[in-house]
C-alpha cells in the first residue's frame, strides 16, 4: 500500500490533527534499554536527509519508520533503538525539520518532514538558540529528539507573533529569537 501524505495543517482542526498522532502508534522507545550497542553507519544531514553509509535513503517510508525509532540521550547522542539493540547515529543539527505551521485555536500545530505533526505547548515547547544575526529556532519532538523550524516555517511563526516576536501555544509563551 503506497504511502498517503496526510493533508494540509490548516484545513485540520486540532482534534483531527490529534486523531493523526494517535493513529501513528510510535513504538515505545522510551521502555527500551538493550544492553548491546553499535553504530548504524547513519547520518542525518542538517537539511533533513537520511543517509546510510555514505548512501541516501530516498524511500520516505523507510525514514518515517527509522524515525520512529529515534532517542536522544543526557549527552547529546542520537540513538535508534529496538528493544534488542540500540546504533548510536550521527546528527548533524536536528533530527526533524518542522516544515509548516498553521494555528487551531490557541495551540500551534506543526507538520515535520517525518510527516508528523507536533503541537507546541508546555510538553513541546520553541526554543530559540543562536544569536541576533544568526538565530536558529527548535521545537522539542519526542524522547529529546528536536526539528529544526526551517526558514518558511520561521517565517510563518513571525506572521502569528506579537510585536515582541513571541507566540504562544497551548498557554505557553516563546520566543521566536534568542535572548
């Protein structure tokens, strides 16, 4: 069965785009400490592809079922886990790209590259890293993983802002540049 992209964020309501998260079913990473490790040969570039041994991975179903698979660690490092073994993998900048935005209410919901959707909030809350001339911007994802909120989507967030480049979700306020 070919993959259907989901549809697009703004004609969702929030509860349909909560019914998409649920019907994911993501395994349960976060139960999972195997006591074998390796290293997968993988790495996600900063611009969101999926390489595997110098190779990209063009399948998007492939990627959608390794990132399902992804936790970060205390110290940084990117894991794909099974409940018999986890592979360290390299992470260039972040382990998503958030690639659309659109507003329900008063939460933000956001589209990943994975085709997930994420709502900002207290749980998952924009962190604003970098400086004035070089601002990055980052939405928590799941088991410490982050997206990297792309330029388009940067600019989205900056039409929803307030004039002090804030926006808020789900009662949490952030801040779209650095402090």
């Amino acid at each position: 069965m070919p993959y259907e992209p989901p549809p697009e964020l703004a004609a969702l309501s929030l509860a349909e785009v909560a019914d998409l998260a649920a019907a994911r079913r993501l395994p349960p990473v976060e139960q999972w400490n195997p006591a074998v490790s390796g290293d997968s040969l993988m790495t996600i570039l900063a611009d969101g592809r999926w390489l595997h041994d110098g190779g990209e991975i063009r399948r998007p179903a492939m990627v959608r079922a390794f990132s399902s698979l992804l936790r970060r660690d205390a110290d940084g490092q990117h894991w794909l886990v099974t409940p018999h073994e986890r592979q360290s993998i390299k992470v260039e900048d972040a382990a998503f790209i958030a690639v659309d935005v659109a507003r329900h209410g008063d939460a933000l919901v956001f589209r990943l590259n994975t085709d997930d959707t994420v709502v900002a909030g207290p749980d998952y809350p924009l962190i604003a890293r970098g400086d004035a001339d070089l601002p990055a911007l980052y939405l928590a994802v799941r088991h410490g993983t982050e997206a990297r909120i792309n330029r388009s989507t940067w600019l989205q967030l900056v039409d929803l802002a307030d004039a002090d480049l804030t926006v808020s979700s789900q009662g949490a306020r952030f801040s779209l540049v650095p402090a």
